[in-house]
C-alpha cells in the first residue's frame, strides 16, 4: 500500500481493502481456522469452550480476552508429542499467568522467563525451576542471583558484562549455572523488523561473523562455576518459511563443531528457537507441529550428518502458537460512524470499548487482524469496516479491514480471534484505562484467572498529595 505522511489510513487505496480479503457469502460464517477449536456460532452468537459470550459479557463485562482451555492444552499437547525428542518451551513473554503456567507444566513443557516478574509468576504457579529457562539481553544483578538461588535449568547469556556478572554471582553463592550463549546467526527471517531477532545489526546475542559467539563460548567454558550447555539462536517470531532455520541451523551448527574441535569442548544442548507463525487472518497458512518437527529434524540430521558430528539434545520455542490461537477478545460496539470521503467514498467506523490499550499490535506493528459479529445472527449484506478503540489516537485501530455485517450497531458484540499472544501481555493503561480480565472457558463454564482491573487498583500507585 503507497505511504501517506498521514499514515497508511490514509494511502490511495486504503478503502478497498488489502488484496487478500474476500468479500464473505455469509459474513455470519466463522472462518474456522482464524477460531480456537471449540468457538462455534449457534444462531449467530459465538461460543467458546461451550460458553455463549453473550452470557460472558453479561456476567463479567467487557471488553474481555476469553481463553480457551481445552484448546491451549491441545495445542502444548500437540508441540510436545510431535517434538518428542526435544525440549519444548512455552514463551512466558506471549501471555503468562499461575493458572497457564500451570497448565504448561500439567501438559509436560518447559517455560522460557525474561524478567523477574514472570520468574516470580512461574515460582507462584509451582513450576519446576529446573524446566524454566531466563533470557533477556538486560539482565540485571538481581536478576541473575534469584535465578541462580532457584536453580533455574538454564540462563541464556546474551553478552560479556553478563558472563561477567554471572562468574561473580555463582562465587558468592557458591552455586552453578547452567548456561547457553545465545548467538545471532546473521539469518534475515521474513517477518516485521520489530521481531526479527538473528539478524546482525540488533540487540540480542552474540555475532557469529564477528567471532564474538566463540569468544563468549570460550570465555564461559572457562570460568567457575558455568556449567556451559550450549548454543542457542532464534530467527525471529512469526516464522511460517522453515527455509530461515535451515540456514540458522547449518551456521549454529558449524559453530558447535568448530568449538568442539578448537576447544575441545563437548556441548550437549542447542536451542533452535522457533516463533512459529500463527493465522491471524485468511492470508496466513501455518504448518502444524508434526510438520515442523518432521522438516526441523531433518534439517539438523542433515547437518550433523554433513558435519560429522553427533546430534546435541535440542530445544525449541514455539512461541505465540501455542496461546495465540487459543484466545479471542470480545468487546461491545459503541457507535458506527460512516465518514464520507473524497470521490464519494464511505468509511464505516465501528467503535468498541477497548483497542490499542488492550492491543497494541496493530498499532505497533501494522497486525493484521479478523473480527466477527458475536452476539446476533444478521440477514444484512456484509460491508467493509475498520475496527477502532476508543482512546484519543488516530492509530487506535484494531482491526484494520473486516466485512461486517451492514447493519452492526451500538449494543452488539465483536469478537476479534488469535489474541492470546502479546495483547494482555504488552496492555497498557493508556488513558487511565483499565486492563480487560482474562476469562478461562471449559465445558460450559467461566474462571477468572486474571481479574479486571478496577480504579482502586489504578489509583494504587498514586502517591500525589491530596491535601
């Protein structure tokens, strides 16, 4: 789409839509694969996990992400049974809490933390420290010595101040960390800027071209108390070409048998990454888990093979495709707005009660997203909207292009798919606005896991004097 200084809102052409999206037959119809496996519409209203939203906005209100559990459980389920022979970490950073850490530990999966908060979420929840792994580029003193006092199953190292930090951590404790060097494999993934992450010129890891990730290996190798696990890359997130794996792969595992035969140092682990992509929309296709592991696998032995090396224990971080899918987000329309453009065009703007608060991906990364009309069933023709919140910021858009039904109207709910990852986890208070509670659906019935939050609790960090 041609760039506007005023944003792509506003480019030649925005009104027609993108040129992947279908005018629907039925704009009633769900499209299945965008939906947790057990959203259904009977008589045009959205179930998930047995439970009406209708009935879930009345009881707890809106907006509301609604989190379905039997699907989340399918899908961790599924990554650990198809990559059976690896580590599989589910990414806290997506969405975390003590019940979904829980269910990731019930379900047989490790947990990646990268901050404090979500180390303290996991601890909460029970979560063998031995299945946890830390990262995070920044990681601070006390940071690492909680994680060391835990006994964390590994802490992914992302720079030399950090080995540093570290030998003199595990002195004072008298402790042992198990460590992976996290390395940057110059492996350009087709995904946003933003969350590419093995290119060179980033924050995170350390160069393979520049020699810097054999230096670091060396260095932990060397020091007390670092117990030196192995070599970890991640391309980026949002990932659907396994061909970026390929190349990660054979550039990591070059690295691995070169430390080997210089160092003599035999390591047992390595990380892949993985960020699998997920469909947020009708353009995007994913492969299932047993697809990836079978195309991962034959990366590697292929590469071990052509190395002659052994194959280390591998790892692999699904990502958002685990919780993304297994989450949608409901909200309440406020007003439909159509605004008369140049040329006699119409925008229609549908309103709701949340937006870029709530999810900030649109705006931060130009996301695409889908929505459906969740309380009624419609006989109207289905019409081109954009979806927007209600903060004051020309960029509050939530879902960019959708059909809705012709005749939405304030009253009626809109449900948006695929916001399990990185919408309650990346919310704000934008606006004093307070963060939506995260419904878990089973069999028929709701759970607060995460409540909503009230105006005592934005009040509660307030310490202005008020006399």
């Amino acid at each position: 789409m041609p760039s506007h200084e005023a944003g792509w809102a506003h480019a030649d052409g925005a009104l027609k839509g993108p040129s992947w999206l279908r005018e629907p037959v039925d704009p009633n119809a769900l499209v299945r694969h965008l939906w947790s496996t057990t959203a259904r519409k009977v008589d045009g209203v959205l179930e998930v996990g047995g439970v009406r939203l209708t009935d879930l906005v009345a009881q707890h209100g809106s907006p509301a992400y609604v989190l379905d559990e039997a699907d989340f459980r399918a899908r961790a389920r599924a990554f650990r049974d198809a990559f059976a022979a690896y580590d599989v970490f589910y990414a806290g950073k997506a969405f975390l809490c003590t019940t979904t850490a829980r269910w990731v530990a019930e379900e047989g999966l490790s947990l990646d933390v990268c901050s404090a908060g979500e180390l303290t979420v996991a601890e909460r929840a029970g979560v063998d420290p031995a299945r946890i792994g830390f990262h995070g580029n920044n990681k601070t003193p006390a940071e690492l010595r909680r994680a060391v006092a835990l006994g964390v199953g590994r802490i992914i190292v992302d720079s030399f101040a950090e080995i540093e930090r570290l030998v003199a951590i595990v002195a004072e404790l008298g402790a042992t960390a198990r460590v992976m060097v996290r390395v940057t494999a110059g492996v350009e993934a087709h995904t946003h800027e933003y969350i590419a992450t093995a290119h060179e010129d980033q924050k995170f890891g350390f160069s393979i071209t520049s020699g810097d990730a054999f230096d670091a290996v060396r260095r932990v190798g060397a020091a007390a108390g670092l117990e030196l696990l192995g070599l970890h890359s991640h391309i980026g997130s949002q990932i659907f070409d396994s061909s970026g794996f390929e190349v990660a792969a054979r550039r990591v595992l070059a690295l691995h048998a070169r430390i080997s035969e210089e160092l003599g140092v035999t390591m047992p682990e390595m990380d892949l990454g993985g960020g699998f992509g997920i469909a947020y929309t009708t353009q995007d296709d994913p492969s299932d888990p047993s697809q990836l592991a079978t195309e991962m696998s034959k990366i590697v032995e292929h590469e071990c093979r052509a190395l002659g090396i052994a194959e280390p224990r591998l790892s692999i971080e699904p990502g958002r495709a685990i919780v993304g899918p297994a989450m949608c987000t409901v909200y309440e329309v406020g007003t439909v707005k159509q605004v008369a453009l140049d040329g006699g065009a119409v925008r229609t703007y549908v309103s709701v009660d949340g937006g870029m608060s709530d999810n900030i991906r649109t705006a931060l990364y130009d996301a695409d997203y889908s929505c459906t009309l969740a309380s009624r069933a419609s006989e109207a023709t289905s019409t081109l909207t954009r979806v927007v919140g209600k903060h004051c910021e020309a960029g509050d858009i939530v879902v960019k292009d959708e059909f809705l039904p012709a005749d939405v109207a304030p009253g009626d709910l809109v449900a948006v798919p695929g916001t399990g990852a990185y919408c309650r986890s990346m919310a704000s208070n934008y606006n004093h606005a307070l963060r939506p509670p995260v419904i878990a659906v089973r069999d028929g019935a709701t759970r607060v896991v995460v409540r909503r939050e009230t105006e005592d609790d934005l009040l509660a960090t307030d310490v202005g004097d008020l006399t």
